[in-house]
C-alpha cells in the first residue's frame, strides 16, 4: 500500500462495482482459502459478509488506479484516509 491509499466506504460504491471488485480479488492468484477448493461464489459472499461486518475493507490507490480488499485490522490500514 502507497502513502495515498485511501480506506473507500463499500456502501459508497455501485454495487454492480463493488460485485466486480469482489469477484476480481478472490480469484486473483495466490488467494488463499485452506486445504479445501472453495466455490467461487462461496467466496464472494465470504468476502461480501466480511465487508458488510465491517471486518474487511476496500482500499483504493490512486496512483496505480486499483482497489484491494483488506482486513479492518491490518496494521497498514491505520495510517490511511478514510
């Protein structure tokens, strides 16, 4: 993460977007579930919860023009914008 990652509020993006993102992040490479294959879909709901919980968040790096999605209580987060 860059010194200009900002913390985005998920409630604050489409949710056709945010469907997007989701769906971009855990089928990346080296995303790791455990021993066991997890349907996609599984995951994407995994990951919907987490951010509607709260315990996850969408962080967005202007000068590369990505998001992520992050734990809430990742130590790098502490330092961004929200």
């Amino acid at each position: 993460m860059t010194d200009t990652a900002v913390m985005v509020p998920h409630t604050r993006i489409h949710p056709e977007t945010l469907l997007k993102l989701v769906e971009e992040f855990v089928t990346r490479d080296g995303t790791d579930y455990g021993d066991s294959e997890v349907p996609t879909p599984q995951k994407i709901t995994q990951v919907m919860h987490l951010l509607q919980g709260g315990k996850a968040v969408v962080v967005f790096e202007p000068e590369s023009g990505s998001a992520t999605i992050v734990m809430a209580d990742d130590p790098k987060i502490k330092t961004l914008t929200k």
